[in-house]
C-alpha cells in the first residue's frame, strides 16, 4: 500500500529501473538464445530469480500471499512468467532484438485496453494520445531496425513476438488486482515460482544444453533471472500498484529506442537518423500518456473508474 510520506515520483523511478532492465533484456537474450533453447533459457532465467528473490524474501521475513491475491498470482504467473518467456526467446531466435522490442509493445494497447475494460481504469484521451505516438515512434524504430541490413525478420518470429504480446498484456492486468492483496515482492516472488513450475518440462532440456554451453552464455542467462526478472518484475509490480496498467504499459514504450542503443553499445549496430527520430517519438507518448490525471475518459462508461 502507498503511505502519505511516500515519493510521487518513487512509482516513476521505479519505472525507470524497470523500462531500462527490460530493454537490456532483449539483447542478453539474443547473446543466451545462441546456446540455450527457448524453454530451457525461460527455465533458467526464472529459477535464477526465483533463487534471488527467495533469499530476499527469507530475509525480510516475507509471508505467504493473501487467499485474494492468489488467482492473480497463478494467472500473472503462468501468462507472463511463463508463456510470455517462452515465446519471446523462441521469436527472439527468428528476428532481431529492436524489432523484437518494437513487437511486443503491442503489449501496452492490450493493456490499456484490457485494464479500462476489466479494472474500471477508463480509457482517458490523453492516454489513447499518448499510446498513439508512442506506437506510430515503436513502429518507426522497429521498421528501421529490421530494414537496416543487420537485421531480419520472418513470419513466425513475428508471430511468436505477437503472441508474446498478448500474454504480457493478459500476465500485466491478472497482477493488478493481486497487489490489492499483497506486496509487490510477494506478488513477484510467487509469480516467477509458478512460472517456473509452469517450465519444469524444459528441466531435462536446460541440463543437457548447461552442460556444453558457453560460460558468458550461461552468465547472460543468469544476468536475465537476477536483474531483468528478480529486480525489474519487484520494481513494475511496485510501480503498477502505484498507478494504472495503461499509464504503466505505456511507460514501455521507451524500451525499443532503449534496445536501439543497447544493441549500438554491445553489437556495434549503429543506429540511424530514423531509428533516433522514432526513439524521440516513443519519449513524447511517454510524456503525454503521463499526464492522463485531470482528463476525461474517452466514453462515460470507461471513466467510471478512471484513475
């Protein structure tokens, strides 16, 4: 729960860990994804975070959930933990990583979408604004990417990044209601366990594939379950509790102009005045679709709840 004394702005620094986490993510696992098969990488990753985030919780004498926060958990768990991991390594073995990115952010309008519907969150204009630039900039970057020459792209990576997608808007709006119940390090703990129950059958695979991998491919897999995972999955959870799913979806839309750079840092790709011209545009939607606080929904019936 939020007290009085807290920071305005400690929902948006946490969002900040978060977006920037997320972004590192696509490219450690394009480097994994290398080694490692789709399920045996998303099994990895989460009993990686499920191991961290253990520790943290055995420390800080966490308890077990509230019997209201366990529909959201298993549902979060299963959809986000689970099948969104799967599906995003498999997609990112079949497209690049800024297209990747820019594929998921579908993710958000869903989000928006899903939580007006199903939250009572509305849908105010500002939002639906600000969700319109930030995708026409998350286009932009993706079609720069994958027309850049380093990249490519075939149909079921598009596919299984779309599917992904839909799993992290399903995952993101199931988590909502749970927080009501329990904290936000409760809420991600619990998640990432049953998403890795949920990738138990890929044990046999990650065992055989360990085994003959590359080191820095194995310390990227754990990198992915200690800070993308542990860390940034307790930081959104934070941060969401704190606001809405679209305020909070739209914030992602900063992760494609992030992965842009990233992959420049990392790979050597440079990127080009498009691809900078659409990280700009995915920036401005940020800034507009956070300030949704004084405007009308975009119906009467969605703004019954809005906030």
């Amino acid at each position: 729960m939020r007290t009085s004394s807290e920071s305005p702005w400690a929902a948006v620094a946490a969002a900040g860990v978060t977006v920037v986490l997320w972004a590192s993510a696509f490219v450690s696992i394009r480097s994994a994804g290398a080694a490692y098969s789709p399920g045996a990488l998303a099994l990895g990753r989460l009993l990686a975070g499920v191991l961290v985030l253990g520790v943290i919780c055995l420390v800080r004498r966490v308890g077990w959930p509230a019997r209201a926060a366990w529909p959201g958990i298993l549902c979060s768990g299963v959809l986000w933990f689970g099948a969104y991991m799967v599906a995003l390594n498999w997609g990112e073995r079949e497209v690049d990583a800024g297209t990747a990115a820019m594929l998921v952010n579908v993710g958000p309008i869903l989000m928006a979408l899903l939580g007006g519907w199903l939250l009572g969150e509305g849908l105010p204009r500002r939002l639906l604004a600000g969700m319109g630039v930030s995708f026409a900039g998350a286009v932009v970057v993706g079609v720069s990417v994958s027309g850049s020459g380093s990249g490519h792209a075939s149909v079921l990576g598009v596919v299984l990044c779309l599917l992904a997608a839909v799993s992290y808007a399903g995952g993101v709006v199931a988590q909502k209601p749970a927080l009501k119940h329990a904290g936000a390090l409760q809420v991600t703990f619990y998640g990432c366990l049953v998403g890795a129950v949920a990738c138990l059958p890929f044990a046999g695979v990650l065992v055989s594939e360990a085994a003959r991998a590359p080191l820095s491919a194995t310390l990227n897999m754990v990198y992915l379950g200690v800070f993308p995972t542990a860390l940034a999955f307790t930081t959104w959870a934070f941060a969401l509790a704190r606001t809405t799913a679209g305020k909070m979806g739209a914030t992602t839309y900063v992760v494609p102009m992030l992965v842009v750079l990233m992959s420049w840092v990392a790979l050597g790709e440079v990127p080009g005045i498009i691809t900078l011209a659409g990280g700009a545009l995915c920036l401005a939607g940020v800034a507009v679709s956070r300030r949704t606080g004084s405007e009308p929904a975009a119906t009467p019936a969605a703004g019954a709840g809005s906030r």
